[in-house]
C-alpha cells in the first residue's frame, strides 16, 4: 500500500495541474489568498492548528487542493494518516470520487470510516450508482460495513431510482443488523418516497421507536413526490416542530402540482410563523408566482430578497428570469440575465425559453446564437434539448420554416441530440404554420415508434408552446394521438397528449369519456399530472403508475422478518390510520 501512496503522489500532482474543472469555482474567492500564504511561510513556523482551521473553514475543491498541496510539499500527507483522513472526509463531502478514490488510494489500512467517504462521494456525484459498484469491491476486502455505510447507499439508490438494487441494500441492512438504526430508517423512507413505494415508507415511518425532524420530512417528502398532497399537508399539520426545509417541501409541492395559490399561501404563514426563508424558498415562491402570473407579488417576493439581503445566486436570478417571463416583462427578465456575473446553461435555457415564448421570438434566436458564439470561443456552457425546443418554437412562431429545418438538423446531427416528442410537435407546427399539413402529419408518423423520450415533460412541453396552432385541423391530431395511445395503453404521456388535443379544441365530452377509458384500464393517481393549455391549468386528471414487478412482494418478505421485534405504536392522527379504520 506504501508503494502504491508514493505512486500516487504523482497522479495527485497531475491532478492539480491538469484538471481545472476540479479547481474552478463559481467566483474568485478571495479566501484562497490565506491558503496560498502557507506556502509563502517557512516550514518551521508552520501551524497545525492553522491548518486545521482552513480545513474548517474550506469551502470548494481549490481550497481543498491548495491544503493538500501544502501538506504534500511539507511531507505531512504520507507521513501522517490524521490529515489523509481528513482530506478524504473534506472531499467526500463536496461530492468528488475522482479524487477521494485517490486520497483514498494513499491512506495504509484505510478502515470503516475511509470506506464510508467514498460511499459518500459516490453518493452525493453525478454517478451514484458507482458507490454501490464500490460498496462490493470493499466486500470482497473483507469490509465490515456500519449504519453509516447503507446511509449513503440507500441515497445513491434514490438518485439513480433503481428499485431492485434499493430492495438489495434494503436486505444488506437487514443482514447487517443495522435496519433499526436511525438514520437508516430515514434514509429507507426517503428511498422508497423516491420510488414512489409509499406503503413500504409508511411502514417504515410506523415501525420507528423514535422520530426525529428528518424522519417527519422525509414522509412528508415522500407524500408529495407520489402527489398525494392532502396525506402530505396533514401529516405537516401533526409535526412535532419545522424546520426551513418542511416548510419548503410543501411550498415547493403544491407549486409544481399546479397549485401555485397554496404555495404562495403556505409562504405567508411561513413568514408569520417567524422562519427566514432561504434561497430554495424564494425559487419555489418565484416558481408559483411565475405559473399563476402573479407580478405583483413576484415582484414583492423580489423586493423582500433586497431588503433582507438575501445573497443573489444562479438558482435566485434564474426564478427571477423564469418568473418575469412568464408575466410578460421579458425586457426585465433581460435585465437581470445581463447583471449576472455566473451563468449556466439552466439560466441561458429560462432567457431563451422567455423571449421565444413569452417575448420576440427574434432575440430568443439572436440569443441562442450568441450562446453557441461562445460556445465555439471555447465556452463550456453547449445548448440542449430545453434550448433547441425553444429556438424551434421562435422558428414557429416568426413562421421562419427554412431556418427552424436547419436549427432541427444541426441539433441532430452537429450536438447528436436526440429529438423527443416536443422536438417533433414543434416541427409539426411550423409545417403547419406554412401550410404543409401533409408534412407536418408525416413528420410525427416518422417519429420512431421507440422513442422512449415521450416523457411527462415533453407532454407539458407540447401543451405549452404549441397544441392550439391545430386547432383547425383537431381531425387529424385526433388520429394522430389515438394511435399514440394504441401504442402503448399502459403509457400515462400518451393519455394526456389525447386528453390536451380534446382541451385545447373544447372537446369536454371527450375529455371525460378518455377520462373513463383511464379508469377503466385500472390506473391509479399519477403526480403533477395536469391539463394545460398556453395559458393555466384547467383540471387535474388521474392516471397510472405501477410497481415494477415483484419488488413490493421481496420488500414485504424483509418486513416479515421483523415479527419477532417490537414495533412502534401507530398514532391515530396519521392520515392512512383515519383512512383504514373508515373513519
């Protein structure tokens, strides 16, 4: 292991030098200052004690490297595993495996707590499925895993949303003695929220001999995410005590399950109740004012960030855009993308997305341009599909045909972007726009029978930008989205496709009679399911969402072991209780 440390001494030293992305930070930190006059000091007048502040006190990968570059060059990284240990920790937390497998890789008998930081790091990057890949190759090392290990594990299941491998760790847990453990049943409840299993949450929730905050929060979570927001706002009511994030699980809810006048109700009491919101907060109430194209209060809400010196961010001036957009005054949505320091393609996506919808649909193509400007400059920040359906729908609404064909080409086939269902409606909408019917039915009956890419938000995109340029021609659409649905009947997306053309033309009969169809076919309530025209929400519908395959069976068989353990005393306050008993 000695051998391999030094060797990685090196990989190290290549790391710093040749990846600057590990580095960057969003904004210079003067910070980083203090770091660099370590080095500047002689090595006998160096303090510990200093550097275990500014390992405190670290804040982004560039501090975190200019103190292991410290360390390296005074010999203290190889020569004492306390601050080996504590890199890792630092580097676990900001969600790094690069580099914590390599910290890792340097630590001699790395044990349990080694272990569990890298689970972690896993965990919390954008591949958390890799820390149950890295969770087994420490197994076969003879690995004694603790409740910590199976925390991280059960949240990189709820990232990737894998049912089957969360079922497994569930059952690991249960190997390991380590079910019963706190901070475990937590995270198993907020894993099977994830997956929308909220009967195996429930009974984790019930069989608990202790509840925390987060226990409380998670259900909650769980309970909104599976859009039962009723069961979500009595089991708010019944909470112990809040905290900021119980009050943002709920504003954020009914704000993304078409119940902006809730969240924004919600906000008031939030703030009378005495708590500060925070930036996700502001988002959420932003978010809901911006769907309800409320300005006034979107504007106040704005004014309250001013006044308490809430600090501006990317989220913040993002809501900001989207909420200015959407109320029309895309001229002050302008103004706050062009103050922004930081930009990323989210909040290029929110400007774009306001001037071909809400705005003129000719600065949303010059701004797409200058995007892609800077993109060929050597800017990191490339258009995605959000931005390509945007530029498509300036195209349709400018009646711009030649140029919308081209900007649909050069997503395909320069960014290799697959178009989804969004992609091939605003098509069929700019055919149309020019009186190409023929075209714009052939260009939907082309689209591959696969593509798995008609999601749910590709259907709200449709609904959006563009169901009503058809509405002379609702024969046709009609046709079109039946056999959509014949396609796949278990497919809730292609309900909601039929149920937006009958809307959007005024067909209420046949809404209903779709609606009857869904019930018939056995499907249950589906969250955030709405139906949208270019304006509101006019009524909410219920459609489908199964269990995979026999994975509610294996999880009942892990509660069955637990037959011979007590269980909690159920409250009769909770929502399902009252519902089971009939009362």
């Amino acid at each position: 292991m000695a051998r391999n440390a030094k060797r990685e001494l090196f990989r190290f030293r290549r790391t710093i030098l040749s990846h600057p992305n590990l580095a960057s930070t969003s904004k210079p930190n003067t910070s980083s200052l203090s770091f660099s006059s370590i080095s500047s000091s002689s090595s006998s007048c160096y303090s510990e004690d200093r550097t275990i502040s500014f390992l405190k006190s670290c804040q982004n990968m560039k501090q975190l490297l200019q103190i292991q570059a410290h360390l390296i060059t005074s010999g203290l990284f190889f020569n004492n595993s306390f601050w080996t240990i504590n890199l890792l920790k630092h580097s676990a937390d900001f969600g790094s495996p690069d580099y914590t497998v390599l910290v890792f890789k340097c630590i001699n008998n790395p044990g349990t707590f080694c272990v569990n930081a890298v689970v972690k790091a896993y965990s919390n990057s954008c591949v958390p499925d890799q820390a149950v890949v890295f969770y087994f190759q420490m197994i076969k090392n003879r690995f004694m895993p603790n409740s910590y290990t199976f925390v991280s594990l059960f949240g990189s299941c709820a990232k990737t949303g894998c049912v089957e491998r969360g079922g497994m760790c569930h059952g690991l847990a249960l190997k390991n003695g380590v079910d019963f453990e706190l901070p475990v049943m937590n995270s198993l409840i907020n894993m099977y929220g994830c997956f929308g299993a909220m009967d195996c949450a429930r009974n984790m929730f019930v069989q608990m001999s202790h509840r925390d905050l987060i226990s409380w929060n998670s259900i909650v979570s769980g309970h909104v995410r599976s859009g039962d927001m009723s069961a979500a706002h009595e089991l708010f009511d019944i909470m112990p005590e809040r905290n900021v994030v119980s009050w943002n699980i709920m504003i954020s809810g009914y704000s993304k399950s078409g119940n902006p006048g809730c969240s924004l109700k919600l906000f008031r009491e939030m703030m009378k109740s005495g708590f500060r919101g925070n930036d996700k907060t502001m988002a959420s109430v932003l978010t809901a004012c911006g769907r309800s194209a409320r300005f006034n209060e979107g504007r106040s809400v704005h004014g309250y960030t001013v006044r308490t010196s809430l600090k501006p961010n990317i989220i913040l001036d993002t809501a900001f855009i989207d909420l200015y957009s959407k109320c029309q005054k895309v001229e002050v949505a302008q103004r706050v993308f062009d103050s922004m320091a930081d930009r990323n393609l989210v909040c290029w996506n929110a400007m774009i997305l306001g001037h071909c919808i809400h705005g003129k649909p000719e600065e949303g193509i010059k701004l797409f341009t200058a995007l892609v400007n800077q993109t060929v400059a050597g800017g990191s920040i490339s258009p995605d599909e959000i931005t390509f359906i945007g530029v498509i729908c300036a195209c349709v609404r400018a009646e711009l045909l030649t140029e919308g064909r081209n900007y649909f080409r050069q997503m395909i086939d320069f960014y290799k972007i697959k178009p989804n269902f969004a992609h091939y409606w605003c098509m069929a909408n700019l055919y149309a726009g020019a009186e190409l019917t023929e075209e714009a039915e052939e260009i939907l009956r082309k689209m591959p029978e696969d593509n798995d890419n008609m999601s749910f938000e590709s259907i709200m995109w449709v609904s959006l930008l563009s169901l009503c340029r058809f509405q002379g021609a609702v024969a046709m659409v009609e046709r079109l989205a039946k056999s959509f649905v014949d396609m796949n009947p278990q497919d809730f997306s292609r309900y909601q496709f039929l149920l937006n053309v009958y809307a959007v033309a005024g067909q209420w009969e046949d809404v209903a009679r779709v609606r009857e169809l869904m019930k018939k076919r056995r499907m249950g309530r589906m969250p955030g399911c709405r139906l949208v025209d270019l304006k509101e929400v006019v009524e909410k519908l219920k459609v489908g969402h199964f269990w995979r395959g026999g994975m509610k069976e294996e999880v009942n068989k892990m509660m069955e072991c637990r037959q011979s353990r007590s269980l909690a005393t159920v409250s009769k306050q909770l929502p399902w209780h009252k519902n089971e008993s009939g009362s």
